[in-house]
C-alpha cells in the first residue's frame, strides 16, 4: 500500500483510517514485545512513548508527521545506499539491540559521541575532547553494553537504573525507600546480577549525564562571595566576619557559615542542541513564528523586535538563546513558623514554542539562595552575570544535532519577572514609599492619605482636551494639567545611576539613603551587560500578583469586610480634609461619630445574597479550586482564596454578581475592570486591543477616583495603567507572570528530605532530574507529576464519573450553578466505521456515560464546526438526556450557541454531513433549585455575555 495517505488532510477517510490500520499492524509486527512505542503523530513527533491504542488514537486526532514516510523509529531498515524515492521495504528484520534508546541518551550527552560515529564527513569541525569527559563517557558506555545478568536482552546495567531513578523522581521516593527496593531486586535477579546495591552506588553510574553545580561560600551578613579573587580568604574584608563557624580544635573540616549553589548555564544550554527536537524547536521564533497582527509568543513584541534592531548580529543566528529571569522566596518547610526563605533564580528560554518554553523540563535553575538577600542579591548574581557577559562577548562552541555542525552559541537576557518586593531587589528601585512606581519614578502622583501612601493622579493620561481635567470636587479638589510621566530610557538610568554613591552591600551597612538617590538603593549589576541598557523593557510588573492585590482591595471595599476595606473612618476624614465628597463625610447628628455604610458598599442583606450566590457556583474540575469553600456567608467575608482563586473571580464571577446589588455607576467601571484583565491576560493580544485597553484602564480608575476615597488607591492599582504597555513591548502575559514559578516551588517544596539542609536536598534533587529529563526527552516523557490513567476505566465498580488522563483534559470558561460536580470536559472524536479505530472511538465515547446509563449516541453530531469546540456545544434544542435509572447517573449538561454555522446539522439529520467532535460536561447529580441570583445570571448575564442561547429549563 501506498504511503501518500500520510499527507491527506480528512484524517476520517477510508485510505486514512486503513493506513493506520497498516502502521499499527507494522509496529506490533517488529517490536512483539513492546508495550509502548514512538508517537508519529504531529503532537508527539516522535519524541513520546504511548501505548499501541493510543497511538492510533493521536493519528486519528492529530495526524501523523508529514514527513515520517519512512518508519525507521518503528522497525523499518533503511538502505543508505538505495534511492531515496522507495520509501517502503518489505519483510524486514525488527531491531534487535535493547539499548538503542540508552545509546541515543549518551550520543546526546557526549556530542564527540555522535559527531564522529556514522557521520563522515558531516563535521568539518573538530570537536575538542576532554580527557576526563571522554573517561565518563567509556564508563557509560561500558554499563550501556553490560547485560544486567548473563543472558539478559532486555536490560543493560544503565538502562536498569535509567528506568528505576525515572521512578523514584516520578513517584517521589526517598533514598532510603530506594535503598530497600534496590535491594529487594537484587536478591530477586540471578547472584551474577550487576544492579548497584544503593542509591549512592546508582548516582555514580549517571554521574555522566548529570549537569553538577558549584558551591560558593558567602559571607554571613551577605557583603560578599568567597569567588575568583576572594577564593582563598578566610574573613569578609568588609565587616571581618568569619567564613567559617566556629568548631571544635580537634575538627579538621571546616564548615561554611553560608553556602550559595551555583548551577552553570552554559552546559545546560549546550544540551539543548544535543537533541535533535530541541534543537529544532530553539529556532522556532524565527523559522516557525506567524508574523501578523496577532501576538502569541514573546518574539511578537516590540521589545524582541527592537533587540534584532539594535543588535542584527546576535539576530542573525536563532539559534542564540533569549533568556529570561525570575526569582521568588518560599518556604521550603511550609510551617508558617518556621521563618526560613529560600531564594532561587530560574531561567525561561524564550526560543522554544508557546507550548514548551514555560513548562518545568524546559526551565534552568541557576542559582540557590539559602535565605532572603534583599538589595545584596547582586552579591549572589556575581557568578551568573560574568557568565551572561562571557555568553554575551565569547559565546561557547556547541554542537547543534539538528545540523551536525558546530557553531558558537549566545546568550541574552530580555528581563526579568518578579513579584513587587523582589522587583525592588532586581531593579536597585525600592518599590516602597512616595516614589513606588518603578516605571514613574520621582514622576508619580502620590500623598498621604488615612495614614499611607497612595497613588492619585490618573488624570494625566487622558488626552489634554478631556473634560475631566476640568473637574476638582470629584477628584481630589485640583483641576489636572499635567501631562502623563515620561518615559525613561536605559542609557538616561545608567547615567543617572553613575552619578549616584551607593553603600557597599551587606546587613551590616546603615540603609539611609540621602535625598538625591530618590529611590534609588544600589546599582543593579545587570548593568554590567553590555545590552541591557538598551532594552525597551527591562523589569515585568507581575500581573498575577497585580490582580490578588487588586481583587483583595476592591471586593474588600465593596463588601465592607473589616480589615480589608479601604473606606476606613481614617478614610473618612480624609475626605473631610481635602473638602470633597460631603456624602462620604462622618454622620455627627448624635453625640458620636459614626461612619454610615458608602453607596458603594453592599447592604448586609445584598452582601448575604452576594456570598451565596459564590457558594452555589460550580466550575468544571480543572478549570479553578471550590471557590465555595472559602466562602463564610455568616461572617459576610472570604477567606483563604489563593491568587488563581481571585483570577477566576475577577474575571468570571465578580461582573455578574454585583449586577443588580450595587449602583449602575459603580457597577459599570468594575465590569470594565474585569474585562481588562481577561483581555489582557489572553494567550493571544491583538495590538489594537492593547492599545484600547491603555485607554480603557485609565477611564476605570479615573471613574473610580470619583467614586472611592483617595485611601483605595494602593500602588498596584496605580501599577494597572502600565500593564497594556508592556503587553505591546513583551507580548502575552503567561510568559511573564509567576504562575508557573509558583507551581515550581511548590514542586521544589516536596524535595526537601533533610530538614537540616533543605537546600542541599533542593539542589541534588534538581540535578538528577536534570540528568534524567535533559537527554531521556528521547526515552520517555518527562517525569513532571504521577501519571494518570492511560486506560479509561468506564465500569468502575463505585461508578461515577471516570478519570482522564491529564493531557486529555480540557477546561471550559462556562459556569454551572446547583450541581454537586461537574466533570473534566471530554473531546469525542468524529464517528467512524473503520475497525482500526472504531474501538478507540467506542472507549472515549463511554465517557460520557457511566455504568448504568445508555451512552448518548443521538447527540454525536451536535457540534460539527471546529468554532464550537471552545464552547458547551451539546445537542439541538429539545434534545432530551437518556433516562436513567439512578440519580447519581451522569448527566450531560448542554448548551448551544444562539447562531449554528450552515455546515452543522441537527443531531436526528446526520446524513451527508461532515463528521464532527463533541464537548460534554458531565454533572453527577441533577441540579437542585437555583438561588435567585443564580435564575438571574442563567436567564440574561450569561446569554448576553457569552452568545449561548438556552434557559435553566434546557439544563
């Protein structure tokens, strides 16, 4: 059979589904033994292992590889000698070697190894070899072609502990647990076996595809690092604190009274190009990148534009590496009493797709901090700086795999993204005081006001002309007629920084700062890089912790919960101070003062009806947390919402249930508010939305100016009317915000096994899974969290709703009210009669189902248009669930857009219609009666809102 059916587009066609039919047939035909092969389809190119079934059901999804004619990774012997246009060669023999995956491993980790074995004349190059790296390498070598025991062909020594060491990071086990296991197998194997005996013995075996690290010994009170000229010192020369502790005479190794990791970055950047995907996908911002309107990556920004500008010959090259910082504090003990902060510094590689650049395996720690540096965090970028400058100036020779050719690889970093406080660490601006803003600096419109700071003025960006410049009383008593702040360059703040003196760094060092630093605390040493002067954006506002803080202050206020409002009696009489606002002012019709509730705030009764409209919503499972259980309707307050809790209720829940509770006036510049944040933190920004929102942001706080008092105004709801900027110079904000930091830390908290040393543990925990994610890309998926299920079990004994694998997942932007749980939603692929796949097809749709229930064939071809797929789009009007006979039986909750694309078809009419997918929902409990509030939202916000037309009598 021909192959060309690899290129057909209708993946539902007969010559289609027959051909994977004839490839699933050729790989269990020459690999009888396998229970997991290489994926072909687009998604997995190859790089992921998956079961059998599953791979013919990612080639009906995705498609297979246009190109993978030739299937050499399943089997197929290849005659280098032979012509090029006979892609296929009968009978062949199955591969035969075990270890060809582990050989694969070692060729990425030694490029030597695959630069000068069957690829002559491919390198013109020499690669140097080092003496030692070329002994790791024979060692390696040896136990990948040691049988594990006498006779053994399916494990060699190294492959054995490759696959052990992949368990115990996936399944977080401790050294001692894997000290026992390991000794348990090897009692299991033959006498003769070669399984190492502990997990020590282990390490040293993978002692060559580990990246290592450096300890540098730092001073006590942070003024310095014991590094290159300081090395050999036993005293800090600026406070003559002692390097070492103070121990017994009889001690003979001296012990560190602080201890820094320093993880290198150019070996783990030259292991990139080790592998031939990953060194593709480095370059895919210049080869693969859709240049429009549209902006999905970082590369779209203006910022990366203006860098390629101003410097074409680091532009000239993709494959030089784009890098970004971040860093954050955590607590690696998570015991709120234990003050302990442990500071690391990760680096992004923003060369790779949107899909891969911000996931963990993909992410370089480069630095262990062992407690809160404050402004002497330069100290401990020392080491990384002059390794940026020298990538900057030298670059490394590097072996790209992709090419088979050496090149010179460079580095830059494009910013930086912290929170607030660690802003003001990176950036040398103290993010405190008159002068918080770090992008208005000495610029910014600020008072005291109810005994703090806050940020006025927003005035300034309207255009000159605006009536609101005019107005005073319902402001802050002053017409406005000042411009909006300038804009400061890199080369005007490092001529700015040269003229300052700053103290040496160190907790001994006074922190008084005369006036003409303004908020200046230290000359940020990436400085030192001899581009960073000349980037348009230096430093990232933290979107996610911008909107908590925000979210905190505005539902604080307008629910009056104490302690968290702004409308203080302090606040009060600040208004009666600046004269404004007689509305506002303190009651003093009795013998006291009394503070009467604000237009803006809710009623105790509305604020009832508020909460428990909250408490009733139900999200799909994956979509956000159980909002409902931080709600205390008795108490009129929330607590313990986490930052992606305020996300979702920012941008979801706050506009639709302040409707009818608070006045049109206020309730307007909040839904304006919410619609900034949702189109801001989009995956992909139009620049003409970004520049509406600039305009947006400054009509919603000047409109809150007149509505709250002066004490709201915190410096993140001033920070808000930068972010659209920066949005145009960076691009979308999910490669610039904290969320995936704080995932990570909260994995690097599960790694601490010794209490006593929690770095150390950090720190080797994160090397051996360098070691086995970098170069086992190839082998097998990255250990990221304990897998799910493969296999859909759909006649559990306990029935309820089956579980999903996660990539398989999907979630839905819709909200459920009155249901106990509602489901992950499930893609259904389109209905097919060929037998290759009718079985996966049959599986995935019993999902929608459980046992008990009769599946729902008569809504399979609902939704046929691929615009539907983001939506519940489930069934025609009218359509009626199956009966069932139990109430616990799933239920699928529909929804269907208002206005149907003339392709799509009613489910009872399926003849001569293109076969499509379907989105369901699954609810496990049919939904009591809704709040009011509840009948409200589904009868007219969530139709107007989002286009769906349906009523509670269709749910």
């Amino acid at each position: 059979m021909s192959r060309r059916w690899i290129q057909n587009p209708n993946r539902c066609a007969d010559e289609y589904l027959d051909g994977i039919e004839e490839f699933i047939e050729f790989a269990r035909r020459h690999n009888p033994s396998a229970t997991r092969i290489r994926c072909p389809c687009r998604r997995c190119n190859n790089t992921f292992w998956e079961t059998i079934e599953n791979v013919g059901f990612h080639l009906v999804r995705n498609g297979m590889i246009e190109t993978y004619s030739i299937w050499n990774l399943h089997g197929e012997q290849v005659d280098h000698a032979s012509s090029s246009n006979a892609p296929r060669v009968d009978n062949v023999e199955p591969i035969v070697d075990p270890n060809d995956q582990v050989m694969g491993i070692i060729q990425d980790a030694f490029p030597f190894a695959s630069t000068n074995i069957n690829q002559e004349g491919e390198d013109d190059v020499p690669t140097p070899i080092d003496s030692a790296e070329f002994e790791q390498y024979e060692k390696l070598l040896k136990n990948a072609n040691q049988e594990l025991y006498p006779g053994c062909k399916s494990f060699s020594v190294l492959i054995a502990i490759v696959e052990l060491m992949h368990g115990k990071i996936k399944y977080r086990m401790s050294n001692l647990c894997f000290d026992y296991f390991l000794g348990v197998f090897k009692r299991m194997l033959p006498t003769d076996n070669c399984l190492p005996k502990d997990h020590k013995h282990a390490q040293k075996v993978l002692h060559g595809l580990g990246l290592g690290y450096e300890k540098i010994h730092a001073c006590k009170n942070n003024c310095m690092l014991f590094y290159k000229e300081h090395e050999t010192l036993d005293t800090c020369p600026i406070c003559n604190e002692s390097r070492f502790k103070m121990t017994s005479q009889n001690r003979t190794t001296k012990i560190p009274q602080k201890v820094m990791r320093y993880l290198p970055l150019k070996p783990r950047l030259q292991r990139l190009y080790m592998l031939t995907h990953t060194a593709t996908d480095m370059r895919w911002h210049k080869e693969k990148r859709v240049d429009d309107d549209v902006m999905r990556h970082p590369a779209d920004g203006e910022a990366w534009k203006e860098f390629d500008r101003t410097f074409p010959e680091f532009a000239a090259d993709p494959r030089n590496v784009r890098l970004g910082l971040a860093t954050d504090g955590f607590n690696p003990y998570g015991i709120l009493n234990q003050h302990h902060s442990t500071w690391p510094i990760f680096a992004f590689l923003y060369n790779l797709p949107p899909w891969k650049c911000m996931k963990k395996e993909y992410m370089m720690m480069t630095v262990l901090i062992t407690e809160d540096p404050g402004r002497s965090i330069d100290v401990y970028l020392r080491p990384l700086v002059d390794e940026l400058k020298d990538l900057w100036t030298n670059g490394v020779r590097t072996f790209d795999k992709s090419t088979g050719r050496m090149f010179t690889l460079r580095a830059a970093v494009m910013w930086t993204v912290n929170d607030f406080p660690a802003y003001a660490m990176v950036s040398g601006w103290s993010t405190k005081g008159y002068m918080a803003c770090p992008v208005c600096k000495e610029d910014v419109t600020s008072g005291w006001h109810a005994g703090k700071v806050c940020y006025l003025g927003h005035r300034r960006w309207l255009p000159w002309d605006h009536e609101w410049r005019e107005k005073d009383k319902e402001f802050d008593g002053n017409t406005e007629r000042r411009l909006r702040p300038r804009e400061w360059s890199g080369d005007e703040i490092l001529e700015q920084l040269n003229r300052l003196d700053f103290a040496p760094f160190g907790k001994t060092v006074s922190r008084t700062r005369p006036s003409t630093h303004l908020n200046w605390t230290h000359k940020p040493m990436f400085f030192e890089l001899p581009y960073w002067s000349k980037l348009k954006l230096r430093h990232n506002l933290d979107v996610m912790h911008v909107e908590k803080n925000v979210f905190d202050t505005l539902v604080g206020t307008i629910l009056d919960i104490e302690g968290k409002t702004k409308d203080t009696i302090k606040a009060r009489l600040d208004l009666e101070r600046m004269g404004i606002r007689r509305g506002l002012w303190m009651n003093r019709d009795s013998d006291k003062a009394r503070r009467d509730l604000a237009f803006f705030s809710m009623k105790p009764n509305d604020k009832k009806e508020f909460l428990k409209f909250v408490s009733s919503v139900k999200f799909p499972d994956g979509y956000a947390s159980n909002i409902a259980r931080c709600v205390n309707v008795d108490g009129g307050k929330f607590t313990g919402l986490k930052s992606h809790d305020c996300h979702v209720f920012m941008q979801r829940l706050l506009p639709v249930g302040i409707r009818h509770l608070l006045p049109e006036d206020v309730v307007k510049p909040i839904i304006l508010l919410s619609r900034f944040f949702s189109q801001l933190t989009a995956k992909t920004l139009r620049r003409t939305d970004m520049f509406q929102l600039r305009h947006d942001i400054v009509q919603v706080l000047c409109k809150f100016e007149m509505i709250f008092p002066p004490a709201f105004f915190t410096s993140m709801m001033h920070v808000m009317v930068h972010l659209p900027e920066e949005a145009l110079l960076a691009g979308p904000v999910n490669y610039r915000w904290m969320y995936p930091i704080e995932r990570l830390l909260g994995e690097l908290k599960k790694s601490v096994r010794n209490r006593a040393k929690p770095e150390g543990s950090i720190v080797e925990a994160w090397v051996q899974y360098e070691s086995l994610t970098f170069s086992p890309l190839s082998l097998s998926p990255p250990p990221l969290l304990p897998p799910t299920p493969v296999e859909l079990d759909c006649a559990r004994d306990e029935g309820g709703t089956p579980e999903l694998p996660r990539r398989h997942r999907r979630a839905s932007r819709r909200v459920f009210f009155g249901f106990d749980r509602i489901s992950s939603a499930v893609i259904l692929p389109p209905p097919a009669t060929n037998s290759a796949t009718s079985d996966l097809i049959t599986r995935r749709r019993a999902v929608t189902t459980t046992q008990g229930s009769e599946p729902p064939t008569q809504l399979t071809a609902a939704a046929t248009a691929p615009a539907l797929m983001d939506h519940l789009a489930v069934g025609p009007a009218g359509s009626q669930a199956p009966a069932s006979s139990a109430s616990s039986v799933a239920q699928p909750v529909c929804a269907r857009r208002r206005h149907r694309p003339a392709n799509t078809t009613d489910a009872t009419s399926t003849s001569g219609s293109q076969p499509g997918r379907l989105l369901v929902l699954l609810a496990t409990s049919p939904p009591p009666s809704p709040s009011p509030l509840a009948s409200s939202f589904l009868g007219t916000s969530l139709r107007s809102l989002l286009g769906l037309d349906f009523t509670l009598a269709d749910l």
